[in-house]
C-alpha cells in the first residue's frame, strides 16, 4: 500500500481554504458535472457527469489515463493549492496547460445544484470568481501519508496546522515573545545608562572636594538648578571682544602689508622716470610727437595703393622706400618707445595699490568701531578710541602691545567662564537623564512584569486550546483505525505538542504490551499507510461537513481482502459526513468489489476513463455528450415527450449560454447568474439573431478542414425563428407539471427538439463536439477544428 517518497518535505495541508474569499457555509449540495479543458491531461474539452443521486463516486482507471488530472481539477479550483504538483520539486506551472494547448483555451468548471463555479489561468495563476463561495474541498493524497506518519514532528505540524490552526495567536505570542526580547534588551540599555550617569556625577562631585552636607546627589541637585545667565552673558561679551580684536589685528597686518606694496610701487615709478630722462637725453630729437607722427606715417603710406612721391616735400620716392625709411626711424626709437610703457605700467600699478590700501584702511577702521563697541558692551560703558578714523588708528598703534595683554587675560577670563558653564552643563545633563532613566526604568520593569504575565497566559491557552483539539483528532483518529484494524492489539492513537518546541506534533500508539511508541518503529509499512490515511479522514471530517467535498487521490494501492473491505465499509459510513465523496484508484480489485456485487454497488456511481492519446484526450467509457443523448431521443422508438422536451431545452440552454457570453450580450445581472431560456432567448434575438450565421467548410485531400474550399453558408434566424415560437415547450412538457402540457402535440415537441439539433449541428464540431470560442483571426469565431466559422465577431450596435 505504500508508495510515497516518506522523504519528501511537506507541503500546503490538505485542505486549504476556499479559494472564493467569502467563506460562508454552502447548503448541501449535489455535484452535477465537472467539466475541463485544457486543464493537464484534458487536451480536448471533458466532462464529467456525476448521479446526483448518489454521494460516492469511484473513478476508475489505468495509471496514465487523467485521474491526477481530474483530483487536480477540482484541488485548483476549490482551493489555492495546485494540487499534486505540489508533492514535486522543480514543477514547471506552465504545464498546468496541457500540451499543444494555450493557457487562454484553459478553463475548469463545476456545475453543482447550487451554482456553477469556474476558473481559468492567467500567468500560472487560477483567475476565478471572488463573489461566489467555491464549494470545500479536502483532498487527501498519497504524498500527505508519508508527510503525516514519516515527517519530522515541524513536518507533521504542517499537515496537522490547518486544523489547529491557530496563525493568529502565535503571531501574537511572537510579537510577545519579541516585545519581551525587546523591553528586556530595553531595560538592560537604559540600567547600563542610568549606571554610566550615576559614576560619572559621583567622580565631578569628588573632583570637587565633595561639596555639600550630602552625597552626590544631593549636590548635583542644587548646582543642576543655579541660574548661569550672567556668566553666560560674560562669557558671550568676552568672546565678541575677542572675536573682534582678532579680526582687528588681521586687518593690520594687511594694511602693512599693502602700505609696504606701495612704498615699492612709487619706486618703480622714480625708477621708470629716471630710466626714459635718460633716454631723452641722448637723442634730443627723440620726442612723443615724434613717434606719434611716424606711426601715422607709416599707416598711412601702408594703406596707400601706390605711391611715387613723399606726401609732405613732393619729392620723388618709391611706396616702399619711403615706407622703410619710416620703420627705420621707428626702430631707432624703439628704446624709448619700451620706456614709456614701463613708465604707463608702473603709474597704473601705483594708483592701484594706492586705492587698495585706501580700502584697507577703511575697513580697519571699522574693525577699530566694531572692537570699540564690543569693549563697551563688556565694560558696560562706552569706550572710545578716538573721534577720527585717524585718531582711532593712533590709539591703536600706540596701545597695541597693551591691547595684547589685555586680550590675553581677558581670553583666560573667557576659558574660566567655558569651564564653569560646561560643568553646570554636564551637571544638569547627567543629572536630568539619571531622574529620566530612574522613571524609565520604573516604568519598562512594570511593563516587563506585564508582558511576561501576558505571554504566559496567551503561551498556555494556545497550549491547551491544541493539545484539547490534538486529543479530540486522536479520539477520532483511533475510532477509524479501530474499524480498520479491530481486535489486533494496535491503535490507541495519540497526537500531542512536542514539549519544549514551537510547531511540532508527537505521533505515538500502542503496540501490543507497549503502549506508548512511534508506530515507524514497529508497524508494518500497510498499517502505517492506514494510520495515515485514518489520521488525514478524521481532520477532513472534523474540519468538513455536508457542504463539503472529500477527495481520496489513490490513496489505496494494494491492501488485502479483508482490510479492503473494511476500508470500503468505512468510507460507506462516511458518506453521511459529507455533500460528496469522490475517490481514485488504479486497483482493480477494489472496482471489481462493485463490479461483481460484493458490495453496495447501488450507492456508487461509477467512472471508467480509458487510455490516454494526445490527439484525443481524456476519455469516458460509454460517455455520451448532450447533441447524442437528444439525437437518440428523437430516434428511439419510444417517444419520451417530456424527456425530450427537457433534453432540447438544457441543450438549448447551453447554446444559448454560449452565445450570450461570446457576444456579451445585454441580460439582467442575477446574483446566481441562472438565466431562464426564455432570457437568454430573448437576448439573443434583439439583436444578434439576425445578423448570425455559420459558414460550414469541407476537409481536402489531407484530411483538413480548407477555407479555399466551396463551404455551407447558413443563417440561423430561421432556428431562432422557430425556437422562440416553440421555447415554451421546455416549461410546460420538459420541466413543469401544467395543465396547458397534455395539449402540446408530438409534432411540436419533436419539432422544438429537431431546431435545437439542427442549431446545435450548426454550432459544434462535427469532430469534437466543441463551440467555435476561437478569434484568432479577428474578423470571426472558428472551432479549434476550422470545421466551422461563426459570424458575425462581435454583436451589432
């Protein structure tokens, strides 16, 4: 009986909450047909019709022909889990789509006697209907065997978790256990604080001479409170005197500076003078004017095209020797042409530094005002320098060195009155933080107090809350087992919190003369897998009820004659429990238990799917789809009225559904979304009726479909035509006792029933029995076939 990797880690439980978010409580319910697509190993659509008359289902078939498919469909889209792949590592979410399928095509869909209920994919993720309550489901697998009786106790807690399930609280209990942790290190910090500020007062005070008729503290109070404004005040005065001599005595220094710059600057000019006298002297032709004149002359004869004579003695001359004799007397005169520009350049040179010792000056004397005024502030009364800016700096010059020494004592002045203030400063800080951290530290022990005490209470509730939920599992975990293993010494199931551990479960039983051991130590691998599963059925039924469905995913393999028929009698008293069991399996012979009568075969409805193709899917053995079970109708020898009456109007229906959802048309919102006939009837025809028809193609040699083929256009308003004269049928012979029934004749019934074939001929695939639901090339619907084109694209306007 066991397969499983008992290795493997555990995953979500198996059970999760529905995936609808609104979790109220369901009436009981009857499931009707699951229906898939696209959906693993449904490469073409599938559905499953279930007896509702019947609360077991077995589904029956070789390995490899869609049971995990259809025990996964109905994990998706009850759950958030997706199913076995979960069990797996390295799963790739992009084959949740089967093979040569797109995720778009992929749709599951459960039709209940409630409601139906739906989802599709949208980037691996199962897009579905959040305003509708998605039926519970618990889906045991064998994985979750393994998980629960071979895992580590944390492993074993996360199958288990769901059930006792209390998320909430232990998040709370964390966030206690972290608010402990955290006013602990709290309380430590601000100690270690209150500590480093007590030591530190306690040696100032010694290093005072211990002062006062008490201890530290009595003295830190009273200095913590003196008022320090006037040394403040003294302090602060002393500084802007300071502040403004040193400012003061840089501005000296640069007016010295530049007066020095000066005094070389007029030399440079006596220098340049001497320098251009004495070239004078030499030549006493040599003139300004003169070398003014020639250098006109020289622009002049320059500019000049030709010339042939002097343009002052008339006398003749060539351009160019005139023009050489120029700037030969302009060479001779080059010496004292550089004497003037060096003179030019040192008189500039001179009245610039004249101008900035101007400035600096000025701005001296308004140090010499501002130290003036910062004196005064300091003295407390005004002190004056002088009345002039010259006699401020006359004062200054004379009484710098005394200045000097002023500024010295009063600078030791200023460092006492720093000394002072700091230590009143540390003082009042230390001793305001030792008050601050006293109250602190007070009131983090009393919120420490209470935390513990809330921790406490909160840990221990948890506790006993899960270990009561633990024993109660137990109880019924070993009444399970017992109907299983009756009378064999085993059993006494007991699940418990491992001590000392956060999220963990103990599994232990009695085994013969021991009464408490790990049952992996001495059960056979059959009666571990029975223990499991055992374990697995009491949650579900605990945590279920008749709204919800339980799944078993062949969960049994191999087990012997008589353990099997236990196991079915009691998964036969569990049906009461739930709205419906659905169970899988590769074991024949626990089909042919049915099969051959040897049990309650008439409260099971039996599925068989047979082999697995790609191009064909999964299949049903004898399964028959609507447009069949309504063409055999009409053929039968027996005319049914209301069975055929009823069996055209669901087909109709369907066609109809169909419609109005690839058109979008216009229908009145419904909670349910249960849309009469004659409402989808009627919306199909206000518009989309006539403007509707299909445009039936033809295969070629190579046994495809061709457009380039002569193809079947025909309209459907005729249909519609006849069908809403004849809709009534469905009410009054195919679902309803009424009066006007018995006056409906045969003709319309059989005709109402042969215009649902006939449109419904029209409509699907010849092939696979599929809508045409495909728009790929934007201008029409086609099946996935190309047997069949539907227009128009969208409804008219």
């Amino acid at each position: 009986m066991r397969k499983a990797n008992s290795k493997k880690a555990a995953g979500k439980p198996p059970w999760s909450k529905p995936s609808g978010q609104n979790c109220k409580t369901l009436p009981s319910m009857k499931l009707h047909k699951l229906e898939l697509n696209a959906f693993r190993a449904a490469t073409q659509p599938f559905a499953l019709s279930f007896d509702p008359s019947k609360k077991l289902t077995m589904i029956f078939g070789e390995n490899g022909t869609g049971k995990s498919t259809i025990a996964d469909a109905f994990t998706c889209l009850c759950t958030d889990s997706i199913g076995s792949l979960e069990d797996k590592s390295n799963v790739e979410k992009k084959f949740l789509t089967s093979a040569n399928c797109k995720p778009a095509d992929l749709y599951i869909r459960l039709i209940t006697g409630q409601d139906t209920f739906s989802a599709t994919l949208s980037s691996n993720k199962f897009v579905k209907n959040t305003s509708k309550t998605y039926p519970k489901l618990h889906h045991l697998r064998r994985s979750l065997i393994a998980q629960l009786t071979d895992a580590t106790p944390s492993k074993r807690y996360e199958v288990l978790e769901s059930y006792i399930d209390v998320e909430p609280i232990l998040a709370s209990e964390e966030g206690l256990r972290s608010l402990l942790r955290r006013l602990e290190n709290d309380l430590g910090s601000e100690i270690r604080s209150l500590t480093a500020a007590h030591d530190t007062l306690e040696a100032q005070w010694r290093q005072e001479g211990m002062p006062g008729d008490g201890g530290w503290k009595d003295w830190a109070d009273v200095e913590s409170d003196k008022d320090l404004a006037t040394e403040k005040l003294k302090a602060a005065r002393i500084k802007a005197v300071l502040n403004a001599w040193q400012t003061l005595t840089g501005q000296w220094q640069e007016v010295q500076e530049q007066q020095r710059i000066c005094l070389d600057a007029r030399q440079e000019v006596a220098d340049a003078q001497v320098n251009m006298q004495r070239i004078q002297a030499a030549s006493q032709s040599i003139s300004q004017d003169l070398l003014k004149m020639l250098d006109h002359a020289d622009r002049f004869v320059g500019q000049q095209s030709e010339l042939h004579q002097c343009p002052l003695c008339d006398q003749p001359i060539e351009k160019n020797t005139l023009a050489n004799r120029i700037r030969q007397q302009m060479d001779g005169l080059k010496a004292y042409q550089l004497s003037v520009a060096q003179m030019d350049a040192a008189q500039k040179a001179e009245t610039n530094a004249n101008l900035l010792l101007q400035n600096l000056q000025s701005k001296l004397d308004d140090g010499l005002e501002a130290l003036e005024i910062a004196t005064s502030n300091y003295a407390g009364k005004p002190v004056s320098f002088g009345a002039t800016a010259a006699g401020r700096l006359r004062f200054f010059q004379e009484k710098q060195t005394s200045l000097n020494a002023k500024m010295a004592q009063m600078e030791q002045e200023m460092l006492q009155s720093e000394r002072t203030l700091n230590q009143h400063n540390l003082i009042k800080t230390q001793y305001e933080a030792i008050l601050h951290g006293e109250a602190k530290t007070t009131e983090l022990q009393r919120l420490l107090n209470a935390a513990k005490a809330a921790f406490l209470i909160v840990e221990s509730t948890r506790k006993n809350y899960q270990e009561q939920e633990l024993a109660s599992i137990s109880g019924e975990v070993d009444a399970l087992y017992q109907k299983l293993h009756p009378d064999e010494n085993i059993g006494k199931i007991r699940l418990s919190l491992k001590p000392n551990a956060k999220k963990s479960v103990d599994l232990a039983a009695r085994f013969q003369n021991y009464e408490s051991v790990t049952p992996q130590s001495v059960y056979s691998e059959s009666h571990l897998d029975t223990l499991g599963i055992c374990v697995l059925l009491a949650l579900a039924k605990k945590q279920g009820g008749k709204d919800t469905i339980l799944l078993l995913d062949d969960v049994v393999t191999s087990v012997d004659e008589r353990h099997l028929d236990r196991f079915i009698a009691l998964l036969h008293d569990l049906q009461k429990d739930f709205a419906h069991i659905v169970f899988t399996t590769h074991y024949r012979p626990w089909r042919d238990r049915y099969r051959f009568h040897r049990d309650p075969e008439s409260q099971v409805h039996f599925v068989e799917l047979r082999d697995w193709k790609m191009e064909d899917g999964m299949r049903l053995q004898k399964e028959r789809t609507q447009v069949e079970e309504l063409r055999e109708a009409m053929a039968s020898s027996y005319f049914d009225r209301q069975a055929l009456a009823a069996k055209a109007g669901v087909l109709l229906e369907n066609l109809l559904d169909f419609l109005t959802t690839t058109y979008a048309c216009r229908l009145r919102r419904k909670p349910r979304q249960d849309y009469t006939l004659g409402e989808l009837l009627d919306a199909v025809m206000s518009k989309l009726a006539k403007s509707l028809r299909v445009e039936l193609l033809s295969k070629n040699a190579g046994n495809k479909f061709d457009p380039a083929l002569p193809m079947q256009e025909v309209p459907l308003l005729p249909h519609f035509e006849e069908l809403e004269k004849l809709a009534f049928i469905r009410n009054q012979t195919g679902a309803h006792f009424t009066p006007p029934g018995p006056e409906v004749n045969d003709a319309d019934i059989f005709a109402f029933a042969n215009h649902t074939l006939s449109l419904a001929q029209r409509l699907t695939c010849p092939e696979t029995g599929a809508f045409p639901d495909c728009s790929a090339s934007g201008a029409f619907w086609e099946t996935r076939s190309k047997a069949i084109r539907l227009f128009p694209l969208q409804e008219p306007g």
